[in-house]
C-alpha cells in the first residue's frame, strides 16, 4: 500500500468511519432496557496513529464495543489528535472522560505542547494516557503531572524501579549499557529515561498486554475453531534476528548456545522472511519456542508461541507485572538468564521430560483461553474507571478530575 493510500484509509477511518460508530453507539445506547438508571459515559480517545503497534492498544475498544456499551454503558470515539486540536472548546462538553495516547516518535516538546493543550480543553474531565510503547517504562513523565491515570501494558513488579533513572529508554538499555558500556548519547529516543516524581506513582495502572492485539485475538479465534494438529518434529525454533544496535548485546550469545544442541536435536533458526501462515505453520511444528527480549520484554512471538502449542522459554521475567499472566516461572513459561546461559541445559531438560513440557504448554494456552472467555478486558478498564472516579456518578468523577495534580 502507496504512502497515499494509508494516509486517505486514515482519514477515512477517523474522519467518517468512527464518527458514524459513535452515533450508532449512541442511537443504541438510548434503546437499552436500562438506559435511565446509570450514568452514561462517553470517551473520547485522542492518538496520532502514528505507531500501528502502539495503536493496537486501543483496538479492545473496537473489540468490546457492544460489551463496553451494554454491560457498563460506555461508548466511544477515537479521533486523531491534529483534528481534536482544531475542534472548539465546546465540543468536550458532550465527552465524559478523554483519553490520549501519543507514539514515542513524537519529540519531547511537542508532546509537553499537546499535553497541556489537551489538558486546557479536558478541563474538568478526568483524563487518561495510554502507554502502548514496547518497554515498562515512562517516556516523558511530566505527563503525569497533568493525567488521572496513566495505563501501562506491562510494568515494573516493583513500583519503586520507576523513581530510577536510566540510561537509554528503558531497564533493558540500561542493562546493555551497564554490561557492555553501551553508550546512548546521540539516540534522540533513547539517551535517558527520566525518574518519575513520587507524588504521581499512584497514577500508574495496569492495563492489558499484546494479547488484545487484532491479529493475536484472530490467532487465538483461528486456533480454537480450527486446530490442525501437526507433528512436532521440530525440537527448537528461534526466528528472529540479531540487530546491529543495542539489541545485539541482548541476543547474542542466543545462537552459540543453540549450537550445542543441534548435534543432538533438530534446532532451526531460520534466516528467511516468511508469510504469516507459514511462520505459525512453524510454530505448530516446534516444541520449544525461544522469545527473547526486543525493544522490550513481551512481544507477539510470545502469545504465538503459546497459540501454537510450544513451550515459551523467555528471559527471566520475573520484574515484570502484565495481564494476561502468562509469565509464571516454570507455570506457564520457562525463564532463562539474560545472557543464555542456562539455555542449552532448559531447553534438553524439556525435550527429555515431554509430560512437563506439555504441562506448561497447555496451562499457558488455559491462561489466555480464561482470559478471553470472561473478557479479562472489561474488568481491566472497569478497574481505570473506578480509579477516575467514575461508576458512581458523574459529579464525583468530575470532582475527581478537580483534585488532578497540574
């Protein structure tokens, strides 16, 4: 697809598309059986859609429309926020709630810039930041000086690492640095990760991790409708590069480690780009997926891995807090060293003791399935809502958003 072409699907989705969502959401909303006992909430959701992954991050609310809309009377409208920061003032006073999410390509001054624009125009509505960036930390956090609530997809397990500088973007460029002498000085996004001031650290939330992504739910869909058993003949898969920057330090000692068990099993560690229905026709094949970290912990190789039916062995996760958990040590995934060397000895552990393999395999698989069968997301963002106030009035949210710390 052209450069042109995306730009005017763009514009077509936020311009035309969303907005006859929302009044459809609307129309619907009045003809509820209970439409005159709770108090409606609508959201307006603000992002640049400039990071397609970052997005996705969002997508729950175009997955659990009807549920969010029936169950909790919460409707909806995402628009971009070049067209938000065009619209009159008055144009909030018919949202509730409003809900902002910006890539990490955007520069530091601009994100400061549209961050009190928005927050001028949100007034007294509480306001909420999505992080849909790959790694726990915070990017820029004088945003939460001026949110309610600011929804991580994954974070640290102990809140006090956020009252931590770091070099680089995030704990994994740190480590690399630390290590390896790794400097960041001439990375524009990633030469230092900020400490955040304590009196905003309660305002960092859990929210939902890469399992709400569109193509991980039309995995899990597909997988559950129409399984294909194959025979595992691959005893170990690991597809995925080794960069030339900082990630290298993260991933190298990977293949040398691999390499000692190929003597004995049949290890792969394809070099070719392959289609997405090959590359899960793989996973189906293999026992053991290796998933190491990228830009950050958790990735989409991990979900995949787990719908294929292979045991997740994946740098020790063990500082990590997400939902869906499928990150129990030995529960649910096998954790190794960052530095692999543990790797060779987990990885022939497993493939002598099938049952234990299955085991994990199948109580990962259980997660994600229980997970999406009580729709593990509307409890998630219920819990945002009760955090703003909301779910008890209208007044007392709005009161809420007053005592936000500016």
């Amino acid at each position: 697809m052209t450069q042109s072409a995306r730009a005017r699907r763009k514009k077509l989705r936020f311009r035309v598309l969303n907005p006859l969502r929302y009044a459809v959401d609307n129309a619907l909303l009045a003809l509820q059986p209970d439409a005159a006992d709770r108090a409606t909430c609508r959201m307006l959701l603000i992002s640049d859609a400039e990071a397609p992954t970052s997005e996705e991050q969002l997508h729950p609310f175009v997955l659990y429309r009807s549920e969010l809309r029936r169950k909790l009377k919460v409707i909806s409208l995402h628009l971009l926020v070049e067209d938000v920061l065009k619209l009159p003032a008055l144009a909030f006073k018919s949202f509730d709630v409003i809900g902002l999410k910006l890539s990490f390509r955007m520069p530091a001054a601009r994100v400061s810039e549209i961050g009190r624009q928005i927050s001028a125009l949100a007034g007294n509505r509480p306001l909420v930041y999505f992080d849909g960036d790959d790694d726990v930390c915070i990017m820029h956090p004088e945003i939460l000086s001026w949110v309610n609530v600011y929804v991580k997809k994954h974070m640290f397990r102990d809140r006090s690492w956020y009252l931590q500088r770091f070099v680089g973007k995030s704990n994994l460029t740190h480590f690399v640095h630390c290590k390896y002498n790794y400097s960041f000085e001439d990375n524009p996004h990633a030469k230092e990760c900020r400490a955040v001031d304590g009196t905003h650290l309660h305002k960092i939330v859990l929210g939902w991790n890469l399992a709400l992504d569109s193509n991980i739910v039309e995995l899990f869909a597909s997988v559950t409708t129409d399984p294909k058993p194959m025979e595992r003949d691959v005893d170990i898969m690991f597809r995925g590069n080794v960069p030339k920057d900082w990630l290298f330090y993260l991933r190298k000692d990977i293949e040398p480690a691999l390499e000692k068990l190929r003597s004995t099993y049949n290890v792969i560690v394809p070099r070719e780009r392959v289609s997405r229905d090959e590359y899960y026709r793989e996973m189906m094949r293999s026992k053991i997926c290796l998933s190491p970290f990228g830009y950050g912990e958790i990735c989409w190789r991990d979900l995949e891995a787990i719908m294929c039916g292979c045991l997740l062995i994946k740098p020790d996760m063990s500082h990590i807090k997400t939902v869906p958990n499928i990150f129990i040590a030995n529960q649910t995934y096998v954790p190794v060293r960052w530095d692999y060397s543990d790797l060779e000895e987990k990885c022939a552990y497993y493939l002598e003791h099938e049952d234990e393999r299955r085991r994990i395999a199948s109580a990962a698989f259980e997660v994600l399935g229980g997970y999406y069968g009580r729709k593990g997301f509307l409890a998630s963002f219920t819990d945002i809502l009760c955090r703003i106030g909301w779910g008890s009035g209208r007044d007392q949210a709005r009161r809420a958003a007053q005592a936000r710390v500016r």
